[in-house]
C-alpha cells in the first residue's frame, strides 16, 4: 500500500497562523533576551568601573544607567518625596527622594537616600531623619528610575514631603522648577563627611534581569509552531490513509 497525503485547506491555514505566531513571539521574546543580555553586561561594567563624577553637565539617562557615579553639593532638604508601597524584609515602609544640587552649576539629581520604616499606628506620620547640612560628597548608582509600583490614580502634582505611589526626576523637576538630570541615584554611601541617620536602608534590589525566563519562554513559542507543523504532517498522512 503506498503512502499518501491528503491536504485540506482550512487545516493548513491553522497550521500557517499558529506557526507564523509562535515564531513572532519567539523571536520577540528571544529580541527581549537580548536587550536584557546587553543591560546585564553594562551592570558587570558598571560595578567594576571606578565612579563617574557628576557634574553640572546634562546627561542621559541609558549613558549612565547602572554606573557607579559621585558626587559634590548639597541636599535640598525642603524638597524631600517619599515612595510608598515599598517594604524591606516584611516591614512596609517608604523610599526617601530628595533632589541634591551639584556644586558650581545649577544642576540637581533625584537621589534616593535609602528606605524608611512606616510607623503602623500612624500611616501618614512620616519617619524621623537627618539631613546633612552644607557641602557633601556621595556615592551611588545611576538608575532609569526609583522602581514603580501599581498605581491605579495618575500621580498627583508633587509637592514638598508627598507621599506617593511613584515619581521620576523629569516629574520632580517639573512640579519643583528645579533643573533635574533624568535618571536617579540610589545612594550607597553615607555623605561625607556628615553622615547620616543610622535608621536609613541602603540595601537596594538588585534589577531583576530574567534573562533565562525571556529566553525559556521564547523556546516554548518556537516549540509551539514545531508541534503545529507536525501535527499539520501527522494528520494529513492519517487521513491520506484513511481515505
């Protein structure tokens, strides 16, 4: 008995459609791989460079996404934002922002000074902090942002001592007037030589890459269109011998 094959059309299409859409996801999945891939090597040469001192000189913000930076000036104090939302080993609390202006220019950053504890009696009274005052020198790391968390409101105008879901520089400079470079510092050392309240957490996230989950995923859309495909094969030889 020789071997057949018959073909219909409407199963075809399917088989088409499921195959063209797995590879497209595949291969979106496999496009995110790789910008991941690419930002994972600038946090490896990021950690390993010596700072980059900041100056008055604009910047943007991917030039300087994960790089250790430093820097010299002096806290606005008046001007502190507080992220809610953000708890640290099972204990809610806030983030501390508060824009820092660079010595000699005009220039501020949005620095993240670390994390706060909430109090759980009183929800809106804010923690107790110290500010250094006058001229001092710090070091952190350059983000996109401070992390965002599900806000179902848009974020209101931002005032002095807010408490918000989320905020970025480009919005504080905007609501303060302050001229603000787009990126923020999470700040991983104390300011020297003042220093700095002891009950400030500088254990920042490390940014959740998930290289391997993107590049997994991307396998299962490929291996998707590879069963479509057989399937497609399989049938047709079982009803070529049917018939």
């Amino acid at each position: 008995m020789g071997i057949a094959f018959r073909f219909k059309l409407v199963p075809f299409a399917a088989t088409v459609l499921v195959v063209a859409l797995g590879i497209q996801l595949g291969n979106w999945q496999q496009r995110r791989a790789a910008h991941k891939i690419v930002l994972q090597a600038k946090l490896a040469q990021g950690n390993a460079s010596a700072p980059l001192p900041l100056d008055g000189t604009p910047l943007a913000a991917d030039a300087v996404e994960f790089r250790r930076v430093s820097m010299t000036g002096e806290f606005v104090a008046g001007w502190p934002v507080y992220l809610d939302n953000r708890p640290y080993k099972n204990s809610s609390g806030f983030y501390l922002l508060m824009p820092f202006k660079i010595a000699g220019s005009g220039m501020h950053v949005l620095v993240a000074r670390g994390w706060l504890p909430r109090n759980p009696a009183e929800r809106a009274k804010l923690p107790a902090y110290a500010t250094p005052s006058g001229t001092v020198t710090l070091e952190g790391v350059a983000r996109l942002d401070a992390g965002h968390v599900l806000e179902l409101a848009k974020t209101p105008v931002l005032t002095p001592k807010a408490i918000v879901q989320n905020a970025d520089p480009l919005q504080v400079a905007r609501d303060s007037g302050l001229t603000m470079q787009p990126f923020v510092v999470e700040q991983t050392s104390a300011a020297r030589p003042a220093g700095d309240d002891a009950q400030m957490v500088r254990d920042w996230p490390a940014p959740a890459l998930g290289v391997e989950k993107h590049q997994g995923y991307a396998f299962q859309w490929y291996a998707l269109s590879a069963m479509a495909v057989i399937f497609f094969v399989v049938n047709g030889f079982r009803r070529g011998k049917q018939k």
